[in-house]
C-alpha cells in the first residue's frame, strides 16, 4: 500500500512543473509583446562619449525606456548603448516590421576590438572600457589589456577567411569573425538573408565583409560598428576614431498607433 505522503509529494512535484511551464510561456508572450511595441530611433553625436551622454539624457526624459543597462564601478545601473549583436536583432526586428530605416545609417555598438599589435585580435561583447568612457574623452581609441579578455582570439593571418574585403552569401554565414560577433546563428542567418536579399535586387552579389583596423597599437580597444547597406553593404568594421560621429540605436516603447517608420532620429 502506497504511503499518502509519497502521493502528496508527487502531486506537489507535478504541479510545481506545471506552473513552471506555464512561467515560461507568459515570460515568452510578453517578450513578443515587447518586442513587437518597441521603436527604434538612431542618436547622433559628434563623438563616442558625447553620444553616450546623450542617450543617458534621453532615458532620464523617458525617451529609451528600454535601453539596456549595466552597472558602472559604483554598483548604480545607467543605459548603454546596444551591443553589435542587439544592433543586429534590432535590425532584424525592425526590418520585419516593415521599417528599413536602421539599414541605411551606419551604428556604433558596445562591442569592442581589442588588438594585439600583431595579426591576432578578440571580439569583447560588452566591452566596459567603451561604455564607461568619461564624457571629456577624446581619444582615437580606448585601452584593454588584450591578454586579460576571456574571449575566443582570432588570426586575421592565419585563417582561410577573407578581411577588409567583401564576402559573399554563404562566406558571410561561415567567417569566424561574424560568428564570433553575433554568436546566435538563427540571427546571423537571418541578417545575411536580409542583406543579400535587398543587395540582389541591386544585382550586387558580395557584402557583410570584416573590416579590421590597419596595425592597430597593442591593447587598443577600438568599437565595432555595422556600416549601412546600399553603398557600404552592411560590412562590419573596427570604428576608426572614438572622437569622430557616433550613431547608437535608442530604443523605446511605441506610441499606440504610431508606426516604427514614423521615429525619426534625434
């Protein structure tokens, strides 16, 4: 004869997964809903770290409601601007809710390109050392110790790969440098189809190519960008100076009825 005890555990343990589930599944329709009532605008500044006192601006006026954050060496949380791969899924985003405009701007990211000083060089996701930039800087470049970043090194000499130079549809789905970037390859692929879509219609064949910074100083931290599609072809670069234009992606709630098109830039 079974224990009632044992019946009660299992009733409780059955019940607990059930409402787990069911957690998950309203965690996944309102992350739709989110997604599908964000609008994206483009910030634009005279330089990096001016662009980044802007966007903060911009959230304490509730104008980036759903700018993500980080928490800075005091423990305080502030808004930052998108990693490249948030660029990217913004862009996707964007682009399938029928608003083209994030394609024909080039953006700066939080993601960064730490340099060796040789041939090899990291892709940091988040790189704090860009995001915390004081507001008088006004350097070229930012400093990482390119040893101390946890991340997989790549060799520009050494791979089969092409740089700083155009790919084509199934090079962009396979370089190392873009999957290192955007490490989500549903994502990935879907940005290459987009690109290469609207580029055929043009009848151009190549794009999304890796530019790299030409001999970098060692530990220079420079932030990775995506350049705009007719003209440049969505190609990945390393942002040749910190101090020259930034243009980040603000990201806020939809106004009912308002489309995403209809949000222009600041």
């Amino acid at each position: 004869m079974r224990e009632p005890g044992l019946q009660v555990t299992a009733n409780y343990v059955s019940g607990h997964k059930v409402i787990e589930q069911r957690v998950i599944e309203l965690q996944t329709e309102l992350d739709g809903l989110q997604v599908a009532n964000l609008a994206y605008a483009v910030v634009r500044a005279n330089s990096y770290s001016q662009g980044l006192t802007k966007l903060r601006t911009l959230h304490t006026k509730g104008q980036a409601a759903f700018q993500p954050k980080y928490a800075r060496s005091n423990g305080r949380p502030t808004v930052r601007p998108l990693t490249f791969q948030e660029t990217i899924d913004a862009k996707v985003n964007a682009y399938e809710s029928g608003n083209k405009e994030l394609f024909k701007t080039c953006l700066s990211t939080s993601s960064g390109i730490v340099y060796e000083g040789t041939s090899k060089f990291k892709i940091i996701p988040l790189a704090q050392e860009l995001v915390s930039l004081p507001r008088s800087f006004e350097g070229a470049f930012a400093q990482a110790a390119y040893a101390l970043a946890d991340v997989q090194e790549l060799d520009r000499s050494a791979s089969k790969y092409k740089y700083n130079d155009l790919l084509g549809r199934e090079e962009a789905l396979r370089h190392p440098a873009w999957n290192e970037a955007v490490p989500d390859k549903a994502l990935l692929r879907a940005y290459r189809d987009i690109v290469f879509d609207e580029l055929n219609a043009v009848h151009t064949e190549k794009a999304m190519g890796f530019w790299l910074s030409t001999d970098p100083p060692r530990d220079s931290l420079w932030a990775l960008g995506v350049d705009l599609l007719l003209g440049c072809y969505s190609k990945a670069y390393s942002l040749d100076d910190l101090n020259g234009e930034a243009r980040f992606i603000r990201v806020a709630q939809k106004a009912a009825g308002v489309g995403l098109a209809a949000h222009g830039g600041d």
